[in-house]
C-alpha cells in the first residue's frame, strides 16, 4: 500500500473537518487550503472526489464551503484510503480469486503479502476520524514549555 499525495491531502483535510466538526457550519476552502498547505486547485479536485464518496458535502455561495457528510466517528480511515487510492493489496494476488499465475496456489511470497495486506486493514479498518482527531486535540492541549 502506498498513500499518494491525493490520499494523504484528503486525510488531512477530513481531519481537519473533524478536529472543528460542526453540523452546521462549513469550511471554506481557502481556509482549508491555507491552513492545511495545499495547493487550492490540487485541494479542490480531492474535496471533489471525497465529495464524490460521500465522505463530504458541500454548500455553495458566498457562505459556502464543505462539512463532513457524516460524523467523524462513522468515517473509518481505511474507507477513505481505498476510496481514494484504491486497494491496499501490495500486489494482485493476495486477492483469493487470483488465477493469473501458474505457482499461486504454492507461493510462499502469497502469504506473506495476505498477512501484511491483513495487518494493515486491521490497523486502518478500526480507526475513525473522531479517534484522530482526538488525538490532536489532546497534543493541542497540553503546553509547550520553552525557555
């Protein structure tokens, strides 16, 4: 698996959407853009394409902007990563209904990448963006000491 700058921006942005959740109130995306450092017109096809998965909706006028089309804690991380990046397999014959290669069904290689492929969806399967943004909140909490 390999995150690509359009998944990473996206991740980034729905965090961002979820560290200042509001039902109501939208953000703009040149807040966004500013704010998160990506170039507006890269940041305005990704919030196309997660708007696209439902992952966020949009308002538009002068008062528009996008807000999470669901609460954080319903988004799960790997959603979004496959939504965006596509499949997590490192390589196609993870996938059980491969026939593609004479050895596939004695391939020592094929279960070591099934069990990595298994390691990751358990890790991003099992973590939302309530949890992430928790977690920022929690580091934005505690002071920073410098002498």
């Amino acid at each position: 698996m390999k995150i690509s700058y359009k998944g990473d921006y996206a991740l980034k942005a729905l965090l961002h959407l979820a560290v200042n959740y509001s039902a109501t109130e939208v953000v703009r995306l040149q807040e966004l853009s500013s704010e998160l450092d990506i170039p507006h017109k890269f940041l305005e096809a990704v919030m196309a394409d997660l708007q696209k998965g439902g992952f966020v909706k949009s308002k538009r006028g002068k008062n528009g902007g996008y807000y999470l089309g669901a609460t954080p804690s319903q988004i799960v991380l790997g959603e979004v990563v496959r939504h965006i990046d596509g499949p997590i397999e490192p390589i196609a014959c993870v996938n059980s209904c491969y026939k593609d290669c004479k050895d596939v069904d004695h391939c020592v290689l094929r279960s070591v990448w099934q069990n990595a492929t298994k390691a990751v969806a358990d890790i991003i399967d099992n973590i939302t963006l309530q949890e992430l943004a928790d977690k920022v909140k929690k580091r934005k909490s505690i002071p920073d000491y410098y002498i």
